[in-house]
C-alpha cells in the first residue's frame, strides 16, 4: 500500500518519497521511530501528530484506535531510539572512505594494524591519521583518537557538532567515548569489529542514551575492502 495523502500531510508524504519510502512496508522495515527523527532532520516542520500517523500505518489501524499498551510502547521506542541522520550518499560515502582506507594501507606498511580515519567538517577533509600504537608506545595512538585531536586543534574547539568521521574499522570503547564527547554529528565505518567493536558488535554507545549521545552511525561503506587489507596484514604477521 502506497504512502497516501491522507493520512499523512503532501509534504510529509514528498520528503518520504525522497528517501525511497515509498510504501507502508517501506516504512515499517525502516521503523517509524526512524522516520519520524529524519523528517524532524530534516528541517521539516512535524508535530508529535506525525509521529502518531506513521505508528497507526505500520498497525494497519487508525491513531483513535491505537492502544495505550501500544502507545506506550511505541513512545517506549522513541524515546530510547539512538541518534538518526541524512547521510551522504553512498557513492560520496564511497569516496571518502577510500581516502581512510588510504591511511589504513600506510599503517600496515609501518607494521600497525591498519585502521585509517579521517574527519571533515562541513563536508571538507581536515584531519588524516592511521594507527599509531606500536610507533608511539601507546594504545591512545588509535586514528580516531588522532583525528579528534587534530580536528580540535584546527577548529580551536574540542566539541566537533559539525564533522563527520570516516574510519575503516569499528570504534572501541576508548575512541566511541571519545567521539560521544566530542559530539561528532556523524560516524560512518567500513568493517565490523566483533571482538572489540562498541558501535554494535560488543556493546553500543552510541545508542545509550544514557550518554547523551548526538552521533548517528553508518556502517558496511567498503567493507569488503577493510577487511581484506586487514587480512592480509595479519597472514603477513604469522608468515
């Protein structure tokens, strides 16, 4: 069934479309959690009744019907849902990615475990940096770590509300906070990190609300191509 007018205002309607929402099963496979903060993203101006139309679609019923057991916890949902963003598109995503893989590959050359960042603010690159631990005898030395610094430094402010951060593999612990702190609007990461990974794999910080998180997170941009540079250093590592 196709997103009609009604229930939902032209506009609201429009800018769905826009992002390939299509439908009422587009809606329901991205969530209407999801939609709601990306129509609020993006500039659109939405009430609360929105929220409630999109809900009462993916129930195949109508808001005066929904349920308090459902309200409650559809509002559940909402309030616990992690940070959402418009993302670039994935061809730009592409390309960007391919200048942090390009770190990853220097870092294996000096004998570091090839993971490459970069940062950019408002859509420029400012920041470049790759694994430094084994150089710099110290497991701070992590490229993200490196690009926030740099970043500060350029910006001459330590919160990055206005950058976006590329690195080929799945922050840990220790650089997830950092990014958390310096309330970085977007990360994007090309592999999973199933050991140490804490945008997902092992835990998820950006989604703790608790935390006071403003990153929103892509994942999957090239990963076939982290994880084979990745491979290929540590089968040259027991050779």
């Amino acid at each position: 069934m196709k997103l009609t007018t009604p229930p939902l205002a032209p506009k609201v309607v429009e800018k769905l479309a826009q992002w390939g929402i299509l439908s009422v099963a587009d809606l329901c496979e991205l969530n209407p959690c999801h939609a709601f903060l990306l129509l609020k993203q993006s500039g659109l101006t939405v009430t609360k009744s929105v929220f409630w139309q999109l809900v009462a679609l993916c129930e195949q019923t109508q808001i005066a019907h929904l349920s308090l057991k459902q309200r409650t916890n559809w509002q559940e949902k909402l309030n616990s849902y992690p940070p959402v963003a418009l993302f670039p598109t994935d061809e730009h995503m592409a390309e960007n990615m391919r200048v942090a893989l390009a770190q990853a590959r220097l870092a294996a050359q000096i004998g570091e475990i090839p993971v490459g960042a970069i940062l950019l603010h408002q859509g420029k690159i400012i920041a470049q940096a790759h694994n430094l631990c084994v150089a710099g005898h110290s497991v701070c030395q992590h490229a993200e770590i490196q690009v926030i610094e740099q970043a500060g430094k350029i910006l001459q402010n330590y919160r990055l509300d206005e950058c976006d951060l590329y690195v080929t593999l799945e922050p840990c612990a220790m650089c997830a906070g950092a990014i958390v702190q310096a309330r970085i609007r977007r990360l994007i990461f090309a592999a999973p990190e199933p050991k140490m990974g804490a945008a997902g794999s092992v835990l998820n910080i950006f989604a703790n609300k608790r935390l006071n998180s403003h990153t929103a997170v892509k994942s999957g941009i090239l990963a076939d191509e982290s994880k084979a540079i990745l491979q290929q250093f540590f089968q040259q590592k027991r050779k």
